[in-house]
C-alpha cells in the first residue's frame, strides 16, 4: 500500500483546526486506504465488463450508477486528502 509520507506537527497552525486533524489522521488510516483500493480495483472490473459483452439496459444503468457511485468516492477521496495534508503534501 502506499503510504503518506505527510507528517503531523503539532506546532504548525495548519493543524489547530480539528477537521483538518480529523482528515489528516482519516488519510494516513490503513482501513481508509485498503478502502479505496478495494474501490480502485471495482472500479476497474466495472469498466473492465462495460462494453463487451452487450448487457441488457437494467445492466447498463446500474454499470451507469456505479460509476457515479465511483465518482462520488473519488472525489470524497481527494477533499480529504487536501484538507488533511494540505495541497502541497497532496501534490
């Protein structure tokens, strides 16, 4: 897994706000992560089986719903790891 190499320090201002303690500490958890791996990876299976073989309609609306389903976390993802480590350690 790949692992933040952000690190907390009390002294810096950036951190007196709780939510951004609470993401930075949320970011750096293992669980959080081998959560979006897990998502990654069905992410990649529901792409993976889109397009071939042709499925029925209800099939493709519900690959259609995952997707934004993906989107949604994705994107969860990202706010959390800018608020907690800040845009610089994320970039």
């Amino acid at each position: 897994m790949i692992k933040s190499t952000a690190t907390f320090d009390p002294e810096d201002g950036y951190y007196h706000n709780g939510v951004t303690r609470v993401c930075f500490y949320v970011v750096n958890s293992p669980l959080f992560n081998a959560f979006i791996l897990f998502v990654i990876v069905m992410n990649t299976v529901v792409l993976s089986v889109d397009k071939h073989p042709e499925f029925d309609e209800d099939v493709q609306e519900l690959f259609k719903i995952m997707n934004t389903i993906f989107t949604i976390v994705f994107t969860f993802e990202v706010v959390v790891k800018i608020i907690g480590v800040g845009a610089r350690g994320f970039c």
